[in-house]
C-alpha cells in the first residue's frame, strides 16, 4: 500500500471519526451507539482473522496487553460518546490532540524513557496554556461536565498507550485489536444496560450510517493503517497526524453540523498545535530558525 495513501487515509478518518461519533448518538442514544459501533468492530476483525487464518497469541504478555488496551479503550470511548451530548466535534478532536503531550508525560514517568528536555517541558506548558484557554472560550458554548469528561478520557487513553508500551508486546495488529475489543464489548454492553438498556425501534439514517462507517473504518481500518503507518514511517511525520486532523475536524464540524467556532477556541487550538509542534521538533525548529 502507498504510504501517502494510507497516511492521507488516517488524517480524513481521524477528522472525521468525531462528527460521526455525534451523528451516531441522534436517535440512538450514547450508549447503544458506542455498544453497537463495537460490536461490528469485533465481528469484522473476527472475520478478518479468519480469512487470514491469523490466531491472535494466548501467552501472558499477550493477555495482559489486551486487558490494559481494552480496559482504557472502554473508559476512553463511554467517556467520549457522553461528553458528545454536551461538546461539539471539533472539541472532541481538538482535546484528543493533547494524547502526544499526556502520553509523553506519562511515559517519563512510568517508563523512565528519557528526562523531559526544555523543549519538551515547553511544549507541554504551551499545550496547557491552550487546554485553559480552549476551556475558558468554550464554557460558552458547551457544557462543563461534557468538557470534563472528555479531557478525562483523553488522559485514559494516553495513559492506555503507556501501559500497553510497557507490557511490550509484539502480537499481530488485527490480534490486538480483536483482543482488546473482547475484552471492552462487556463493559460496553454493562454501560449501555446502566445508561439505557433499550433497543431504538427504529434508527436515523444518519445514526445508521454513523455507526456503521465507525464500526468498520473507524474501528477497523482507522487502526490497521496506523500500525502500517508506525511501521513504515518515521515517528516525526507520524505526529503531523495530530497537528492537521483538529482543524480539519474543527472545519467540518463548522459546515456539516453547524457548530459554533469562538475565538478563543481557535487561540487555544493554536497553543495546543504549536505545542505539539514544539513538543515534537523543538531542536530541529531552533535549527531551522538559526
């Protein structure tokens, strides 16, 4: 597969992934979306596997990875789909761009990686001054809790990275994410009972497609083309995925559904992307500069 191909494929589902996340809760209820979105996941992949006669590993490591990818991947996506009651997409994108930066943090400290150098340290401050200022435009428009709980699920999953990083397995992509999602389809099937336990009659054609297109693209290819991606590309153009999908989601979010776009969550979105800019290639841009 070309690169450019997969890597242009990733930013248009990456910035995509959270309009469709409202559009799949109209009608259906964040619950029975997020519960029904993994569903088609998990029998994708088990029919995937199938055809490819892979047999995802049942060692230790193994086990533990699919635990600690789909315990965070559970609290992560009911996090995400509540909040997407109260925020607009373009947040939900924007706050998820944070993930290098928390992810980066957490990995110094639990893994002991590498001390934090100044450029790194500044980029998280900048980021921070942009979750702040994002916040602070977006109470306007949005609701508190949906912001609180969304920021929480971003942390979920940048530290779910960190944890899988630190069980170190190397089991097949499509095993992993099969494995992951078995062990998550419970929890998603206890919130849905929790929140709602209903089955909607009937569903919104745009829910239907949602729910659809994020239980195979989403779910499916988004993930497989991003192991591609970290397997055949270096990690530094790997990061301008979490630099341009925020704006592109934030745009789309603007013209297909009507969200409101403050000043201040375009000052802060800056922050946060020149942040991650700084975080990523703080040396090699003071080069540049000299």
């Amino acid at each position: 597969m070309p690169l450019p191909f997969a890597f242009l494929t990733v930013i248009l589902i990456w910035s995509t992934t959270p309009l469709a996340i409202k559009w799949s809760a109209m009608g259906a209820g964040f619950s029975f979306a997020v519960m029904s979105r993994m569903v088609l996941g998990t029998l994708l992949c088990l029919t995937l596997l199938a055809l490819l006669r892979i047999r995802p590993p049942m060692n230790r490591r193994a086990l533990h990875s699919y635990f600690a990818s789909g315990s965070s991947m559970a609290v992560t996506m009911i996090l995400a789909y509540w909040s997407a009651q109260f925020v607009s997409s373009g947040m939900i994108s924007l706050l998820f761009g944070l993930s290098p930066l928390i992810t980066s943090l957490g990995a110094a400290l639990w893994l002991k990686e590498e001390a934090l150098s100044m450029d790194k340290l500044a980029g998280m401050l900048l980021g921070l001054l942009g979750l702040l200022i994002v916040f602070h435009g977006a109470l306007a428009v949005d609701a508190a809790w949906g912001l609180i709980a969304l920021f929480s699920a971003v942390v979920a999953q940048s530290l779910g990275l960190v944890w899988i990083k630190r069980v170190g397995d190397d089991s097949p992509p499509l095993a992993t994410t099969l494995g992951s999602l078995l062990v998550a389809l419970p929890l998603f099937i206890l919130a849905w009972w929790w929140f709602d336990g209903r089955i909607p009659h009937a569903l919104p054609v745009r829910a239907m497609s949602a729910i659809i297109y994020l239980g195979s693209v989403g779910s499916v290819l988004g993930f497989l083309l991003y192991y591609y991606l970290i397997k055949h590309m270096d990690t530094g153009r790997i990061a301008l995925i979490t630099l341009i999908t925020p704006v592109l989601a934030l745009v789309l979010g603007h013209r297909l559904n009507n969200e409101d776009i403050l000043p201040q969550v375009w000052l802060g979105g800056s922050c946060i992307m020149s942040g991650l800019a700084l975080h990523r290639w703080g040396y090699k841009l003071m080069l540049w500069r000299v």
